[in-house]
C-alpha cells in the first residue's frame, strides 16, 4: 500500500533532519562554554533525541554511539561513559518513540527531561560523579534542574524551528 507523496518523508526531510542534527551540535560546541554553571542545557543530548524519533532503534544506537565516542575524546580520563549513555539513551528513544513523541509539545518536553535525566544518572554513576559533589547531590538536584533547562530549550526548538524536527522515519 503506497503512501501519499505528502506523508513519504524523502530526501528533503532527511536533509532537514540532518541539518537540525548538524545545528544542534554546533550549539553544544558554540553555545554551550558561553552558559555558565551547573545545571546546563545539553544540546547533544536534544540532537540525539530528536534525530532518534526518526530512525529505527539500531541505527539510532549506532548514532548515539558515535556522538558518544566524539564526546568521550574529548574526555580521555572517562571514555565510553558517553557513548554507552548516549547508546542507551538512542536506542530507549528510538524504541519508545510511538509511545512519547509527538507533536505535543509537553509530551516532547517531558520525554527530553526524562532522556536528560537518564543521561546524566548513567554518566554519573559510569564516571563516579563531579568532582567536588557528592553523587547523590548530583543526580538529585543538578541533574533535574539540568533536565529541566534542556527540556525548556528543546521544547522552544521544537515550537520555533518545527520544519527542521518534524518526526519522520528515516
């Protein structure tokens, strides 16, 4: 059974998917370092699940590993704590996306505080936490409140920049 030309997602949706991917990644290098503190908005971890909606989880796994390793070189002293997280987290996104994702707006916010959250309680508990901060403080309070401030982020991304992250199978 074909679909109609409106609903095949195509090559231009692919290539808007990619760019989004490719914006957000420049965020996380560009904007990133410029907002200081604790609880920081994680704009690799937005990129992953947004791109992840789209694939299938297998691919969406490899994805989220390669962005990890890329991340992980630039942290020799905890590397693959990243990539197995962002692995996880890729392919639990992937594979949960008819359930959560949607065009709703705090169903979207709510799925990437929770991914976020995920996130950094594996990171955490990969790497033995921040220096200076017990872990228990860092996956009770600054992890939520970072959750927090990535989910407010994507969900304004999601609103302002909707032709880029519209969900479509890849």
């Amino acid at each position: 059974m074909n679909r109609p030309s409106s609903q095949t997602p195509g090559v231009g949706s692919a290539m808007r998917a990619w760019l989004g991917f490719a914006l957000l990644l420049t965020a996380h290098f560009a904007i990133r370092p410029l907002i200081g503190g604790r609880a920081h908005v994680d704009f690799v971890l937005i990129a992953i699940l947004f791109a992840a909606v789209r694939m299938r989880p297998g691919f969406a796994a490899v994805v989220g590993l390669l962005t990890g390793l890329a991340l992980d070189a630039l942290a020799p002293g905890t590397f693959g704590a990243s990539a197995l997280a962002l692995t996880v987290v890729a392919f639990g996104a992937s594979w949960l996306k008819a359930v959560f994702f949607a065009d709703h707006v705090a169903l979207t916010g709510l799925f990437v505080f929770a991914g976020k959250w995920l996130f950094d309680v594996a990171l955490t508990l990969l790497t033995g936490g921040a220096a200076g901060t017990s872990w228990i403080a860092t996956v009770l309070l600054w992890s939520p409140l970072s959750a927090a401030l990535t989910a407010l982020f994507a969900t304004v991304l999601l609103t302002l920049f909707r032709p880029l992250y519209r969900p479509h199978a890849l």
